[in-house]
C-alpha cells in the first residue's frame, strides 16, 4: 500500500487516482491533524462492503 501526505496527493490528484484505479493499490492519505483516509477503487470498495454487510 502506498501512503502520501494530503498536500501530495492534492498536487497530484489525478495521478494519485490513476495508480488506485490502474493498480487496484490503495493509497493512504496522511493528515496531520486528522485522522487518515483512504482511497480505493470503487469496485473494490463496492466488493468490501458488500462482503462485511456494510451500507453507507
């Protein structure tokens, strides 16, 4: 998993979106006084959620 820290990733979004969605790799994104978030592919997201029962 790649992680980057939110300045980065804002900087370099579209990027940042095309090795989530090309590679299926998560990317953590790095606040400093936030807690952390990350960005996956919407199909793998779709797949976590419906394989745990979770609804957003």
């Amino acid at each position: 998993m790649h992680s980057i820290n939110f300045t980065d990733a804002r900087k370099h979004f579209a990027d940042t979106m095309k090795r989530v969605t090309d590679d299926a790799e998560p990317v953590r994104i790095l606040r400093r006084e936030a807690p952390d978030v990350m960005m996956v592919d919407a199909e793998e997201y779709e797949a976590l959620t419906d394989r745990n029962g979770v609804s957003l």
